[in-house]
C-alpha cells in the first residue's frame, strides 16, 4: 500500500520502539498455524506434518549483538490444535552430552532447550519448561520476574505434557563427531494452573508473549566424560553461551516485556483481501513481454482478462511505439503501466561497454551461461549515457507511470542451485568465468584508489574490498538513474534477487541501499529447491532489511504454480511474510486454474 500516512507516524512509532528494544532489535512474531493432521510426538520434526510449518530464524546471542554469531544454528517452529501447543526445535551440536537424569534436576547445567510461555501477555505468571539432550525437564512457574522480587516455584509441574528426543549422532560419546539433536515438545493447555482464567485452546488471532533459549557451554573430554572448558587464568568454568529466538538485549531471559510475540492462526491458507483501492498501488503485477500483441484487438484481449483477474498492474517490455498505443486503453481498464527496462544488459549496446570476467574475457566475445547476457561495466560515463538514452524514449510515452529496471545487477556469479544442472555446473565456489565487473576502466579506478589492481589482489572474487567496490559503482548506476526518473515524475522499481545477502552473494546487487518505491524480489522457490513456505521466509528477511514504510511485491514464478492450489499457497506465505502485494512471472503463465486462484484475493467474498 501507499505509505504516505504511514510516513507520518515513523518518528513516534520510532521512538517508541527504541523505548522497548535494546541493539536496535524489535521483538519477533510467530505465526503459529493449526495442525491438519494429528502430530506424533517421536523427536522426528521432518515427518509431513512439520513440513509445510515455517522455520523460525536462527538463533542469535541473547544482547542482540550480531558481532556475537552463534557458531551452532538453531531454530524452533509450531503447531497447535484443541488440545496442545506443539514445539519442534533443531540444535546443530558436534559434540552431543547431557548427565541429569532426574526431573527438576537444574537443567540448564547442562546444555538445553528452553520455552518460556506468558499466555496473557502481562509479564506476570509465566512458566519454562527446560530440556537437555536426555529428555529429562526441569518446569517452573514464575509469579514474577526474579528482577521484581520474584522466586521459581518448582512444585509446579506441566502435567501431562509429552516429549522426545532425537540425536543425531551418539550422545556422551566424544569418538564420532555429532550432527544435531531434535527436541519434539506437546503441551497441553490445562498445564497453565496459575492463571487468574482458566487457559483453553486460543482463537484465531490471539496472541501470547514467548521465547525460547539454548544453553550452550564451552567443554573439553577428559576421562571418558564431558566437563566445563575452564578459563587458563582465572581457573574458573567458562560463561555459558546463551542462544535466543527473539533477543533480550541483555543477559537476562527472565525480562518477560522483552520477549517476542506467539500468534495463533486458525487457518494456514487464509485468504487476504488484495482488492485495489485507486489511491494505493496495485496488489497485483505481472511482467509482459510485447512481441505478440500489435493491434488494438490483441490489446482488448489482454486488458479484459487482466480486468476479470483484478491485475492492475502491468511490468510491460515492448517498444515506445506498442506502448503509446496500449496506454490509452488501459486507463480505460484502471491498470497502471510501467515499462519494463532491461538496464545492465543491453544486446543493444556496443562492445566497448561490455563487462569483463576475472580472467580478462569480455563479454563481447565470451558467452556467460546464454548469449543474451551482454552486461555493460556500470562504471563508464558512457553507460550510463546509454542507459539514460533508452529511458529517456519511454519517459516520452504519455501516459507511462514508472520505469520497472530489470538485470540491475552484474551476471551471475553463482547461478540459483536449481538452475546449475541445466549448465552442468556445481558452483560451490567463484569460478573466474562468471566472476563479473573487471573492465579495465573500472580496475583502474579501483587502482587509483587502493594502489594495486584488483586482478593482483591474492583471490580477487572473493576479496571484500574488491567486491564492495563493484557493489558501490552499481549503485552510483542506481542513484545516477533513480535521479533521472524521478525528476521525470515517474515512478521508479526493480526486479531484484530474493534477498539482500543473496543478492550480493549471488549477482553483486545491493538493493536494500537503493531507496527506490518500490521492489519486486524474484521469489522463484523451485530455482532454489525450495517448498513454498520459503517464500514466507524470504519476503519477512527483505522486511527487515527495508523497513516497514517501503512497498514490497513478491515476485512469484508461474510456471511451478500451475499444480491444484500452488499459487494460492503461494501467495499466502508472501502475505504471511509481509508482501504489500504480488508480481506473476509472466502473462503466458495466465490460464483458468491461476486465475481463479488469484480472484479469490482480488474479489469480494
């Protein structure tokens, strides 16, 4: 949506949640869905029932401090139905050891799995429930927090609540390096005794305060047995390391106003409502090639079904003559237009302004991946007179509301996983081949300012100053055009990789910095080998990255939707992850399955 109110209300909504958070983290939310199939409590979080359940995102240290990486992933996810709230956590451990043995035992000596639950969200009367490797639990009840004068009341215990361990690897056992351990957690909604209200399974939307902790300490094998590593001066146990779901921004898990929030949803596959409003940008996108379509007819066509599927916006890549044409009528049909600009790589430019791999082959003569890649170095004058050159005939079409950039980025340095095969390729490092951006002009303008040509640096593709200087020529490109466009009064997006990280890693592409209006990350799952709920994951990374206040619509790949409910699905987790709206890969992937699909989010019920 249009965030002009939004915009209003940054600097209180800022404050405010600089008030509540400490190293800048605001507490996360889980969305937890209700099973749809009876969950066997076995220690396997892989079987059917887990697999369409989103992951949480890994763990992090406990202050918030992202210098402090845990070196260990882990990650929790959850179910519910009428009759408990389901925990399955993954805890990567090489070396795999728990001894106590008896229930109330203080669990957290040894390493362990921690939930912390506040069902009404007051930071008053919460429980923990902790778990070490052996399955044995130690479960509290805190009237309140220690810091408030409070103490653990350890007679309370979670009746009835079922458990399971399952170790990768031989626990105890310091001659075979381990893999992981799973915990498989059922907690029955009667456990919760203390409450003022009795606690029944929730109502779609409730929401509870929760976070989860892993102990982690730092050992050495003497004798047969684990101990506690031990500091070489001092001669005392090392601090433990302590891992969390949502960071406390202190050392301290007993903060219960500083944990994340737990939200329970009926329905996994709930609908949005993605009907436009004229004063908002389109909820719906769809990239458009021109060949085919040439007359008024053909164009009818196209904007009536358009019209019938509630596809207001059109990413449409044909000539300045086909979109003088189109524009007219379909403001006729209230769906916006945007050309579709192939920006970086252009089969129309001329050789001099083609990129160089690493090892000195332009792409004049050398063939990256197919013989469209004719990337331009990003940094000649002359590129960007170029690129402006184009642009400058589009912004000419009356009518036109925006220039959509696409291949904004430098080739491939590493291709999609899925995509690899296809080339017979396993690119599990930077090969010199595809390792894009060494135009002689801009390694001499790296040379003028580092003193040494990147091609002498000691592994140039993977050299961190190398690679942010490619990634900050690109985007002196970005801002060059965005100014451009702009001044133009015209709207300014781009089709980018799914996230930030990837995008760097994988294309040398540093959107999250560009402040365009709008991004449309290609959320192609089954490029990446991916199930669907990825999408969910991806597009709730890219909020983070981006901020609330910028709009974000989810490029979604027809292609490998077109099976019963795929794409609804899709669009689902795109929302669920914080999409303000959809863009469909590509109009020829339109038939009678998707766009029913697609009208149950743009039609009233």
């Amino acid at each position: 949506m249009i965030r002009s109110f939004m915009k209003k209300c940054i600097l209180p909504t800022v404050l405010l949640l600089l008030s509540l958070v400490s190293f800048g983290q605001i507490p996360k939310n889980y969305n937890c869905y209700r099973a749809t199939t009876k969950v066997i409590i076995d220690g396997n979080v892989y079987e059917d029932v887990w697999k369409e359940t989103p992951w949480s995102d890994f763990f992090v240290d406990i202050t918030g401090d992202t210098l402090l990486l845990p070196y260990y992933q882990t990650r929790m996810k959850m179910l519910w139905d009428e009759s408990y709230l389901y925990v399955a956590a993954e805890m990567e451990d090489s070396n795999i050891w728990s001894y106590l043995e008896n229930h109330d035992d203080i669990i957290y000596r040894d390493n362990d799995f921690e939930v912390f639950l506040d069902p009404d969200g007051d930071g008053l009367n919460y429980y923990e429930i902790e778990i070490n490797a052996l399955g044995t639990v130690l479960d509290l009840f805190m009237k309140k927090p220690y810091n408030r004068g409070g103490s653990a009341d350890l007679k309370w215990n979670a009746s009835g609540i079922k458990k399971a361990i399952k170790i990768y690897g031989h626990i105890n056992d310091d001659s075979i390096e381990d893999i992981k351990w799973t915990v498989e957690l059922a907690i029955p909604w009667n456990i919760y005794t203390k409450e003022k209200n009795s606690v029944s399974p929730p109502k779609n939307g409730d929401v509870w305060r929760v976070n989860f902790s892993r102990v982690q300490w730092e050992t050495e094998f003497s004798n047969g047995k684990y101990l506690k590593a031990k500091d070489s001066l001092t001669g005392k146990v090392e601090k433990e390391n302590n891992w969390v779901w949502s960071s406390q921004g202190v050392i301290n898990m007993h903060m219960p106003e500083k944990w994340g929030t737990l939200t329970f949803i009926n329905d996994f596959d709930r609908t949005y409502n993605l009907q436009w409003t004229k004063d908002d940008y389109p909820k719906f996108w769809i990239w458009m090639g021109g060949g085919s379509f040439k007359t008024i007819h053909d164009w009818e066509t196209v904007f009536r079904l358009l019209d019938d599927a509630g596809i207001r916006g059109l990413l449409f890549g044909g000539n300045v003559d086909i979109l003088a044409k189109m524009i007219p009528l379909a403001k006729q049909y209230d769906i916006k237009v945007h050309a579709w600009f192939w920006t970086m790589n252009r089969g129309d430019a001329d050789t001099s302004l083609l990129s160089y791999n690493q090892l000195g082959q332009s792409l004049a003569k050398e063939k990256a991946y197919v013989n469209y890649y004719k990337f331009m170095c990003p940094s000649l004058p002359d590129t960007k007179k170029f690129i402006l050159s184009k642009m400058d005939e589009l912004i000419s079409v009356d009518g036109l509301e925006g220039i959509h950039m696409d291949y904004i980025r430098y080739v491939d340095v590493i291709l999609p996983i899925g995509l690899q095969p296809k080339y017979n390729l396993v690119q599990d490092y930077i090969m010199p081949k595809y390792d894009y951006g060494y135009h002689p002009y801009m390694r001499n303008l790296f040379e003028e300012k580092y003193g040494v040509d990147p091609l002498e640096l000691k592994d140039p593709g993977n050299n961190d100053t190398w690679i942010q200087f490619r990634l900050d020529e690109l985007n002196s490109t970005v801002a060059h055009i965005k100014n451009h466009v702009t001044v133009n009064d015209l709207i300014i997006t781009a089709a980018v990789f799914p996230t930030p990280k990837m995008s760097s890693e994988m294309v040398r592409q540093n959107w999250q910095n560009w402040n365009l209006d709008c991004y449309f990350p290609m959320v192609y799952h089954n490029f990446y080998n991916e199930n669907i709920n990825w999408i969910e994951k991806v597009i709730r990374e890219d909020r983070v990255a981006i901020g609330e206040y910028t709009n974000i619509f989810c490029g979604l790949y027809l292609p490998s939707l077109q099976k019963g409910n795929d794409l609804g699905k899709a669009i689902n987790a795109a929302m669920r992850g914080g999409a303000d709206g959809i863009s469909l890969f590509s109009f020829g992937g339109l038939n009678k399955n998707t766009i029913t699909q697609i009208k149950k989010f743009t039609t009233p019920n």
